[in-house]
C-alpha cells in the first residue's frame, strides 16, 4: 500500500482546487470559490490525516511538490477531472491495502471517509456545470 502516493493524490486535488479558488472569475463565481475553498481545506485536512496515519504505521511522509498552473479562461472543469482522478487512484491503492497487518481496516475507513467527500464534491461541482 502507497499511503504516500495518496498524500500526493489529495495535494493534487489541493493545488487545483486552490488555483480554482485564486483564478476563476466566470458563471457562479460565488459558488465556486466557495466550494473550491471548502474543497482545497478538505484535501489539505485529509492529506494531513493520511500523513498521520503514515507516522502511526512508522513511514515517513513527505511533500512532494504540485505542478499546476491555471490557464486563462480554462473554467473549473479541470478540478472535475482532478477529483474524479484521484478518487480513482486512491481506489486502485485500497486495492493494495496489505491485509496481513491488523491495523488495515481502519486505514480503509479512513480512506473511504476521504473518497466518500470528495465524490460529494464532485457531484457538487458538476452541478454549477453549464447544462
Ligand atoms: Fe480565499
């Protein structure tokens, strides 16, 4: 199991969620910077779970730096896409969660809270989509 690669998931959904909140002046403006700040404090709350979950399992988790940039005009449908990636990412590590260690279960619960809000998210964001 990679609980680092899901840190660097949730930063992932970070960046873009705070780039969203900085960049995106278009339909909705008020909605979606709200949203994509709720989304942004989320994914750093929930990278810091996984973090300490980490140092319980006695790994060393690290920051791995975010390359993300806004393009004018891209609208919030990138931070769609981020989301629904790296839920998907972070399903295929609960996949290689190692069953032989007693303390599995709980990190797969926490994982499933993690996923469980950013699909609410994501269904969220989906709804200030253009029909
Ligand atoms: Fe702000």
């Amino acid at each position: 199991m990679k609980l680092q690669s899901i840190v660097n998931s949730l930063y992932s959904v970070y960046a873009e969620a705070k780039v969203i909140h900085w960049n995106y002046t278009s339909e909705n403006f008020a909605a979606i910077h709200a949203l994509s700040k709720d989304i942004y404090e989320f994914a750093e709350g929930a990278a810091d779970t996984v973090a300490e979950r980490m140092r319980f399992l006695e790994l060393e988790p690290q920051i791995l730096l975010v390359d993300t940039e806004y393009q004018k005009d891209q609208g919030f449908e990138p931070l769609i896409m981020v989301i629904e990636e790296k839920v998907a990412d972070i399903y295929n590590e609960m996949n290689k969660l190692d069953t032989k260690k007693g303390v599995n279960k709980t990190t797969e619960n926490m994982l499933l809270t993690i996923t469980e809000q950013l699909e609410k998210f994501h269904w969220l964001l989906k709804s200030h989509l253009p029909e």
